[in-house]
C-alpha cells in the first residue's frame, strides 16, 4: 500500500478487534418480518483528505511533506470540484485541508517544526490570485463544503528532518503540547489571513496518527487539545489509532467528548489520480484523498465528480445506508444507528432511545432516520414521535421508505404504526 497515511500498519494489533465489531454493527441493525424489515441506517460521511496543497508534488524524499503526489499543481477547480460533488449528492463533504501554502505573509518563519524550510520560510511563489479564487469558492458554498482541520505543514521537522506526523508521532503518541498549540495557533493564524471562516469543528489527524485517550506523559488527549479549538468530531482509522480498544461503541468511541469516528478503509489509494473509482463502502465513512476527485486536465474534473456520484448515489436508495447531508446530521445518525433498537410488532414498529439516552449530550438536534423496506405500499403514524419527512424509492421488488422522526423531549420508546395501502 506504499506509503499511503499509514505507517506501521501492524503497529497497533488491539485496533483489528475494532473492525470485526464495526462489520457486525453494520449489520446487526436491521429487523425483518414477514415481507418487512426496519432499520436505523448507518450513515456515511465523505472526507477529503490533503486539500489546500498548491504544489502537487510529493517531497518526501527531499525531506518535505508527501503533498498530493500528482504532477500538476492545484487549482481553483479543485475546490469547485468538491462543491459540485457535495451538490450532486446534497450532502456536505470534509476537506481535511492543509493550509501551509496559504502563507501570505511568511509567518510560519516564527515555528521551525512547522515547516521543511524552519526559519527560512519563504512562501511567495504560492502567493497569487489563486487564493482568493479557492476562497471564494469555500466561503460562498458553505451548505456544500466542509472545511476541516487536517494540518498547517502535514508532517512535524526536528532539525533538519522530516518526522510522521504533524499531530502525533508513528506510535500515536501527541508531539509536545506546547509545539501542538502552536501549530493549532498558526492554523487559525492562517484561517484569518485568507478569510477562510471560523475554526473549524471536525478534525482528521494527519497521515492518520492518532492516540484515543492519553498518550506518552501527557496529561491531556489530543481529543482535549482540540476541542478547547472547538473540535466536535475527529474521523481516522480504527485500524492505525492508539489505543483504539478504548473506543467505547465499535464504530466511535468518545474521548473526552469528542466523538472519534472509525473511518475504516479508503477505496482508492492516496494517489489514485484522473481515474473513475470502484467499489463498496463499508462502515461510516468514504475517505479519499484529493487527487481521487480530480483529473489531469482540471477541465475535466467533473468527469471524475460525476464518476463519485454514480457510486455513491444508490447508498441513499438502499435500506441500510444514508449519505449524511452534513457533519451533525451524520453524528446523530452514528448514534442512533448503533445505540437505538428497532423491533416489529404486528402492525407496529418500536422503537427504543434506552442506550442512545447515555449519550443524549452527543446529539446535534432531535432528528433520526428509520428506513422500511417493504413489498407493500405502506403509510406510517405515530403518537410519541413526529415524522417530518417521508421520501419513497421504489426498487426492483421491493418500496423504501426513509421516515425522518423527530424524537420531541428525549423520550425514551416510542410506536410507529403501519398500515398497507
Ligand atoms: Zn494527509
């Protein structure tokens, strides 16, 4: 898998418990009878990863971060591209972004870990009327653009050399909380200078080196480090985190209250590049890395795009999939689909809220999503839950309903009656 964002990929054993436990929870969550089944459906969120690179040149064996590894620079329509992706789909992808060759005014110069230059910063090549274009794009598309803290360098300099990685290093362990604040400080730095919004609120550790909990000597967590910034959700790989047993829900785990989501495996290698993707999704999250949505010829991004819709439209038509439409929206779902439990009576579904009430303080808003595949055509009622929104797709043999139930003063079961048309 070459250098991918893994580094030892055998280094952390306990995290393959995670995985099996995160097939069967994907699983376990529908209820089937007679011509009927309900489920709470997983939803799935899509993260980019290593936005916010200029140069698309992979320097690390110059000492300098691995970049996006293509051989073209970057360029608005980059940006544009995960617009229109999340437009395509109505959802809200993450671009897990980097954000030192946003420099405008050298300041990196003041953090010598931060950067392969150390002192010697000097970012003026990358200083042009790029950057306002990609701003604009990102400030003006809000609903469809998520922008997420990935890194300011990607990688951590000791001296004169290259280190994996900028948050933590290769067993997981947090950099020195001191040189951690800093970086954050800088990033936020940079989010001014270029007007680029808010801190933001989801975080995707970089090259995928993360502890869950306390590592090394420290104190504090990263999770801590992080949220005092602001940061609700971290999304990594079970697989290569730290202490990935901690986790207390299979799929997510919270540290210090901060949901860290598995994000399992990518379907495309990190430099995949100007190729349509194949593949399932298997868990929560469809990873990728920049160059999978882009083209050689930037002009044709959109071929690429238009090759992530098509596979990733059916999930939303499926019984047991969602594409979440944005960051809280897919958290509350996370929650709902492995703490709350579905069982069919009759003429009548329960729904039970007893697990997921434990984490109440997780929950964004009072909205799930229940899916019914059914061989009839069904209407649905409920005294104990308001259903605001019914979409049907009709398949092959079968109807699927996605009722969108609002669960109205953290009550803990509720009934849904179904009647055939
Ligand atoms: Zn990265």
């Amino acid at each position: 898998m070459d250098r991918r964002e893994f580094t030892t990929k055998s280094a952390f054993m306990g995290a393959g418990l995670a995985f099996s436990n995160f097939v069967d929870f994907a699983r376990k969550k529908s209820v089937r009878n007679a011509g009927l089944s309900v489920s709470i459906p997983i939803p799935i969120q899509i993260v980019i990863d290593d936005v916010g690179w200029w140069s698309g040149k992979d320097g690390h064996d110059r000492q300098e971060p691995y970049r996006t590894g293509i051989n073209r620079n970057h360029v608005p329509a980059d940006y544009q591209a995960i617009v229109d992706l999340g437009k395509k789909l109505g959802v809200r992808p993450q671009a897990a972004t980097i954000l030192c060759e946003w420099d405008r005014e050298n300041i990196l110069r003041n953090v010598p870990t931060i950067t392969w230059m150390r002192e010697k910063w000097e970012n003026s090549k990358w200083v042009g009327p790029w950057l306002d274009e990609a701003a604009d794009i990102i400030r003006n598309n809000q609903n469809h653009y998520e922008l997420t803290l990935h890194g300011v360098g990607h990688e951590y300099w000791e001296d004169e050399n290259m280190t994996r990685a900028e948050w933590a290093d290769s067993s997981g362990t947090m950099r020195p909380l001191d040189q951690v604040e800093l970086h954050l400080d800088y990033y936020e730095e940079l989010l001014n200078q270029n007007q680029l919004g808010s801190f933001p609120s989801s975080f995707v550790p970089t090259a995928f080196l993360h502890g869950f909990g306390l590592t090394g000597d420290h104190p504090i967590s990263m999770a801590e480090v992080v949220k005092k910034r602001g940061i609700e959700y971290i999304s990594t790989p079970f697989e290569n985190m730290f202490n990935a047993e901690g986790a207390q829900f299979g799929l997510f785990g919270v540290d210090s209250g901060v949901i860290t989501v598995d994000r399992g495996e990518d379907l495309l290698n990190w430099d995949a590049f100007s190729a349509k993707p194949e593949g399932v999704v298997i868990g929560t999250t469809c990873g990728l890395h920049w160059p999978n949505l882009l083209h050689a010829d930037p002009n044709r991004n959109s071929e690429i795009v238009d090759a992530w819709v098509e596979l990733l439209k059916p999930y939303n038509d499926k019984p047991e999939t969602l594409l979440a439409k944005n960051s809280s929206s897919f958290r509350d779902q996370l929650v709902h689909h492995v703490c709350t439990k579905v069982q069919i009576h009759d003429n009548k579904f329960d729904i039970d809220f007893l697990e997921t009430a434990k984490l109440n303080g997780q929950l964004c808003n009072t909205q799930l999503s229940v899916k019914i595949e059914s061989e009839r055509m069904l209407t649905f009622n409920s005294d104990d839950l308001k259903i605001s929104n019914s979409e049907t797709f009709h398949g092959k043999d079968t109807y699927v309903y996605t009722l969108v139930v609002d669960r109205i003063n953290d009550i803990e079961k509720a009934v849904v009656k179904f009647e055939a048309l």
